[in-house]
C-alpha cells in the first residue's frame, strides 16, 4: 500500500496539490487509522489532510478519481470452436502451457490480468512517463514486460501445428484486446503524473515571453496571463495589506505612560510601549497606451486592473495624446471590458508626453503626495514633440518615489524619439519590463526597496 | 443542548469517538447536523491530535462545529476571536504591572529591615540573592486564552476564530502553539500543554494563510449543503416548524443561491428565516411575506433590489 501511497502523491503534486513530507506522513498514519476498506471514509480522511485549500479540494476529488479507478476490464475470449467445456489451452503447442498470460489471456481472468498490468508496470516505469510521446514507447515496454514476445511465439507455434489456427485466433483476438488495456492504461498514468508538467511548461514560457513581440500574446495564452497577472498583484496586495502600526516591544514610552500616571499620584502603573507608525503609502500609476506600445498595451493595462483590484489607495490614469482618470472603468468592468473600454476611449493615439504630463498636473497632482508611489508604465516615446521635463521634476518632488517600467530593452531608450534616457533621471527606478517573468521579479526588488516601510 | 445530554456523552465519550458514524450521531443530538466530510475531518483531527483549519464563507458553520464539539466532548470551550493588531500580550499572557510595581514597592519598604543587620555589602547582596525572585512568576501572570487552553489539563477545545484576520507576524507565533501544543515565554521556559486542546482555526479566506500553517492542520472547506442537508439542519435548529414549511422555505433559498448576488444565504440566515417565519405565523411562503422577510435573507440593498421582482417566478420554481 505504501508504494501505492507514494505514487498517488506524486499524482496529486503533478495536479498541483502541494504535498510535503509532512504531510505525507499524516497521509500514511490517516490510512493506518482509517483503513482502506470504506472507500468514501479513505477519500474523505485523505482529503482532510492533503488538501489544503478549496481549489485543492477540486483536485484532489479528480486525481483521486481517476488514481483509484479500477474499471472491470471484460476479458471474454472467443469460446473454442470445438465441444464445451473443453480445456481453452486445446490446439496450442505445449511451451504455451508454462504461459501464465496466455492461460489468462484465454480463460478471461480479468483481475489476473489487472494485477499482472500493474506488477509490470512498475518494473516498466510507467508512472515516470512525463510527455505524450512517450506514450506509444511505454505502452510496448509493458506489453514486453507483461510476456508479449513468448504470446507471439505461442501463436506462431501454433499457426504451424495442425488444427491449431483456432486456437492462435483466439489467442490473437486475446492479444489485441491486451494491447488495447495497456494503452489505455499507459494513457491514464500520462493524464494523472504528466498532464499538470504541460501546463507549466506553457505558463514558463509564457513568463518569459517578451509581450511587445510580434503579435504580443496568443488570445489563447490571454486567460493563462490574466490569472499569473494577477497572482502577482495578489501577491503584491498581501504585501500592502500588513499592519501599518507594529508594537515596538520593550521600548516604554515614558512621556505618555507619566501622562497616564497622573491619576495614580504619579505612580506609574499602565505602562505605554512606543508603537511605530507606519504610514499607509499609495499608487498613482500612469499607463500609456498609444499606438507606440500598442502590442505591450493589453498587458500593461491587464497589470493595471489587477493592481487596482488589490489595492486599496490606487489612482489609475490612462494617455496617449491626452491623459484620463480610468478608475471608474477599472472598477466597474471585467477585465476584458474594462481594457477594451480604456482603449475605446483613448487608445492607440499619437502620443504626447508633455501634454499628458500636462494634463496630469493641471487636474490630478493632489493626488500625489509624500506618500504617492508614482508607477509610469510606457515606453518613453513622444513623438519630438516636448517632454515636458519640468513637469516630471514636480512629480518628483511631490512623490515618494517614482518608477518607470519600459516594456523596451535599455538599448533603445536613446534611440529615435524616445527621451527615455531624460526622463530617467527623475525615477528612484527605471526598468526594462517586457515579460511577465520580469514583471514579477520588479515587482519583488522594487517594491520592497521603494514601498516605504 | 440541554445538560442532561452533555453530561450523558461525558460520561461515554470513547463511543462517539469510535468511528465516524457514531460522530455524526454525536453531533446530531447536540444539535449539528454534520456531512460526512465533515465529520470525516473531525475524526481524524480528534485522533492525529491535528488542529484543524475550518473554512467557508459566513453563515455556514464554522463557528458552531467547534461549540459543537466543545459541547459534544463535554470540554470547556476557549475561544479567540483574531483581529487585525492582536499580539502575543493579549492571546498568550501578560504580566500584571500594576502588581509588579506594588510588589517591587513592598519589596522596598521591606528591604531595608531584612538587611539592616547584614556586616557588610557583600553579605547583604548575598542575602538578597537568597530572596526568592517573584517578579517574573506565575503569580504574576495574567493568561490569555492561548495559554489558559495550555494549561486546562482536562483537555479543552481551543476555537481560533477568524484567524485570517490577524496578522501575519501572529500567524507565525501560532505555529509553535499548533505543532508541539507548548509555548515559550522567555522569563519562565517552555510551558507545555498536559492534554492537547482540541484546535478549531476559522477563516473565511480575506487574505491567504501560510503555507508552513496550512500544512500543520487539517482542512476542512464547509460547502454551501445541498437542499436535503438543510431541510435537515432547519428541523433540528427550529423544532417548531412545519415539514411543508421547511421544504418549501429551503427550496427558495436554495433557488436564490443560484443567482448571481453579492451575498448568498448561507446557513445561518436559512434557519434565521424559518425563525422569523414562525415568529409571523406564516404556515406557507406566499409573495407578500417573502418580500416582506427578505431583509432576513439577504443583507445588501443592490441585492434585495434584485430579488424583489422575481419573488413570484421563485416560488413557482419546484424545490430542487
């Protein structure tokens, strides 16, 4: 049972249900105590102590499904030709005799052959298989192991004795329905250890995709990018969540506990310990979706909504030429409506850094503050026309910090009309960010570095 | 629960802890209608001396299976409701300072008596260090609930609620306590639970847990229950009412969950409602009193807003 046991988590990690060694051993003393005898009782008891959220439930009722399904295979070989009852081994040749299979094979031992498959499988390793290739490769490495060569050799006997071509039909039609089984059986061990490696593989490419490519991100990787945006942000949120006020321990603070010592005569009995502020910061976070970023624009913005989603104290504005307030729309709509709206309204334009700084500056400075992180996502392009530098000295000053991630690799940022280089120099940071992969790692380093604590 | 009960399962606590089945039928008569996975969790945390982390959304339960429990077992219950802010003073132990003070003051005006006749400076320090040291001793010692479930010998069940709204600085301090059932306080060592305390964690999922404190529990995700589940647990909450009733008042709400609001039924607001509808002698549900009972049910306006119109082609629906 135990290696059985192993195997299961091993599907059940393949499934992303995170199994530790710790927990394995629960595993291990939950089935000591509960047995296996009551199916639904050893679901329910394993359950409770492997999964650990309620989307590991889900996963955990499927791979268990699929691991412990053992549906009946009907072995029911065609009778033999001659009288009824007679011995179904008739009409071989006598090595087929010392063939357990065959005997099997023709009686139609079903559980036999059930246990034989498994025994053959683990000396196969079948359940390292790890991609859909391998499967044709393992399905005859079983059948070998299971005694395929010596069925073949029973058949060809056989087919050479006198009378024994019924009996070689039977045993034939025996051996297709086994290639059959084993193939079936190969497939469900490829769904249970390797169908959750495919999906990884695609989010690690995806990760490291650069999103300006040509033809930024497959429609059909959209979904995939959505939900990695917006563990980040999650992520990102759980750090902001944190409580801002932590008790320093062990440092009194005498002023106000002599305060409070006042209605005693002066004695202090409530001692006050100094707390720490620390203060709630906020993002305003500027994006740019002109025709420039056109291909990167669907992330930034995905990357915004989610932001927005987690964050609390968020101001989310949008430009090309001119620049608006998008909050309303980031929070009223769905994801997808909610960029499709935004670039409805002032995407894909001529871009205008000076005016949209303008713009910015004229209505929305208030909002940025000793505690503003100001986040710019866009590509530094303004078209010649003037960037406005003055403005962006103000933003700094006001703000925090300021941030500017540039879905263009540094190499560019000097090129043609981009002023990227003259902007730089009013960011805390300026970074290159063009896949998800990055994203996330500026994420982590920024944000700890600048996210005043 | 009446005490009789209590007392009648104190008494034979080994039988309802033999198997699941038995489980169930023991929470059953304390009032708490359990699935099968449920009990299933419970079994198990009762016997791998697991806490056991409870989740679902508001209004199913949550609370209720460690009152349950506590009732069940017949042990005290201890409960910590987590906040945003708790620390380890106001969940494990403080030390009384105002008796501190008085202490080092009384410690003063004797001090000059018990070694006034000491020869010189060395003896007096001598004598000194011979005073028992009280003030950092148990005397002094205000528990919290965490420490008072340590120190109930006959075992208790320790109710975590809502620990998903504590901070994440108290998560982890939580993790020796949920492990090895002790706790370490610098001034006076390791102080370790006699009986393990039976350990309910509920979190209604506002921010994710640690996984270093999701793999020392158990998880338990108590769904919304199916129509027969709660026709059930109507019954035994509300011993009043009318079968009909309760089929029918079950069928809406089970209809509104499928709908998209901000805030579905969930259990707590089920048997709330059949309360109301006896309070209001209503012995079937007609438009009139639905709407007039639907703040019961539903707690938002955009909701209620919603529901409103469609009362009618509601009650129509034939109950699932």
């Amino acid at each position: 049972m135990q290696g059985a046991l192993e195997d299961f988590f091993r599907a059940l990690r393949a499934a992303d249900v995170k199994v530790s060694p710790v927990e394995a051993i629960d595993a291990h003393l939950t089935v000591a105590k509960v047995g296996f005898s009551d199916r639904e009782l050893f679901k329910d008891a394993l359950c409770a102590t492997l999964a650990k959220t309620a989307d590991e439930v889900v996963r955990f009722d499927a791979t268990f499904d699929t691991f412990f399904a053992r549906d009946q295979v009907s072995f029911t070989p065609p009778p033999p030709s001659g009288q009824d009852g007679g011995d179904p081994m008739d009409g071989l040749p006598p090595e087929a005799a010392e063939s357990d299979l065959a005997r099997m094979l023709l009686e139609g031992d079903a559980a036999s052959i059930a246990q034989a498959m498994e025994e053959a499988a683990e000396r196969a390793q079948v359940s390292q298989i790890r991609l859909s290739t391998q499967r044709s490769r393992l399905t005859r490495r079983l059948l070998e192991e299971m005694g395929l060569a010596q069925i073949e050799a029973i058949i060809n006997a056989a087919r050479k004795l006198e009378g024994g071509g019924d009996a070689a039909d039977r045993l034939e039609a025996g051996k297709r329905k086994l290639a059959e089984e084993a193939q079936r059986y190969v497939a469900r061990q490829h769904e249970l250890y390797a169908s959750g490696s495919g999906k990884m593989l695609r989010e690690e490419m995806l990760a490291r995709k650069a999103l300006n490519a040509e033809g930024g991100i497959d429609p059909v990787d959209q979904a995939m990018m959505q939900a990695l945006v917006k563990k980040m942000a999650k992520r990102l949120a759980d750090r902001y969540s944190r409580r801002r006020n932590r008790a320093k321990r062990g440092h009194m603070d005498i002023r106000r506990t002599l305060r409070k010592s006042m209605p005693y005569g002066g004695m202090p009995f409530e001692v006050i310990w100094k707390t720490e502020k620390i203060d709630k910061p906020s993002i305003v976070c500027i994006c740019d979706v002109s025709k420039s970023v056109a291909a990167a624009a669907q992330f930034l913005l995905t990357f915004l909504y989610s932001l927005n989603e987690v964050v609390d104290r968020m101001e989310a504005y949008a430009f090309s030429g001119r620049l608006i307030s998008v909050n309303n729309i980031l929070d009223d709509e769905h994801v997808d409506g909610a960029i499709f709206e935004v670039l409805k309204r002032i995407g894909f334009q001529q871009t205008d850094y000076g005016k949209s700084l303008e713009d910015f500056c004229e209505n929305h400075l208030d909002h940025v503050d000793r505690h503003t992180t100001v986040i710019f996502l866009g590509d530094g392009r303004s078209n010649y026309a003037d960037p406005r530098l003055d403005l962006m000295a103000t933003i700094q000053k006001r703000a925090r910090s300021v941030i500017w991630l540039n879905p263009e690799p540094e190499s560019y940022w000097s090129q043609g009309d981009s002023v990227m280089y003259r902007y730089e120099r009013f960011c805390h940071v300026a970074k290159t960010c063009n896949t998800l992969g990055q994203l996330e790692r500026i994420i982590e380093d920024v944000l700890r570095t600048y996210v005043p604590h | 629960m009446t005490l009789s009960t209590t007392a009648a399962i104190k008494a034979a606590p080994t039988d309802v802890l033999s198997s699941v089945d038995a489980l169930i039928a023991g929470l059953a008569s304390v009032g708490y209608i359990a699935s099968k996975r449920i009990a299933t969790a419970l079994y198990m945390a009762i016997h791998l001396q697991k806490p056991i982390l409870v989740e679902g959304s508001a209004g199913v339960g949550k609370t209720e299976l460690a009152l349950s429990t506590a009732a069940l077992l017949g042990q005290p219950l201890i409960r910590m409701q987590c906040y945003e802010g708790l620390d380890e003073s106001k969940a494990l132990y403080e030390w009384k300072y105002g008796k501190q003070l008085l202490y080092t003051q009384i410690l003063k005006d004797r001090m000059g008596a018990a070694l006034s006749d000491a020869a010189d400076m060395d003896a007096a320090m001598d004598r000194l260090h011979g005073i028992g040291d009280l003030f950092f001793s148990e005397p002094f010692l205000e528990p919290r609930p965490l420490m008072k479930a340590l120190k109930e010998d006959d075992g208790c069940v320790l109710l975590i609620d809502e620990i998903d709204k504590s901070d994440e600085a108290f998560e982890a301090f939580l993790l020796e306590v949920l492990s090895a059932y002790q706790v370490s306080i610098p001034e006076l060592g390791v102080i370790k639970a006699k009986t393990p305390p039976l350990v309910f964690l509920t979190s209604n999922n506002v921010r994710d847990l640690g996984d270093a404190l999701k793999r020392r529990c158990l998880h338990l995700h108590i769904p919304l229950p199916d129509a027969a589940l709660e026709r059930r647990i109507v019954a035994s909450r509300v011993p009043d009412i009318e079968a009909t009733l309760t089929a029918e008042l079950v069928g809406f709400v089970q209809s509104l969950r499928t709908l998209d609001l901000r805030k579905s039924p969930s259990i707590s607001e089920t048997v709330d409602w059949a309360r109301a509808l006896i309070l209001l002698n209503a012995d079937s549900l007609d438009v009139e009193v639905v709407r007039d009972t639907l703040n019961v049910l539903l707690k938002f306006e955009p909701d209620i807003n919603a529901v409103e119109p469609q009362i009618g082609e509601l009650l129509r629906r034939p109950a699932a």
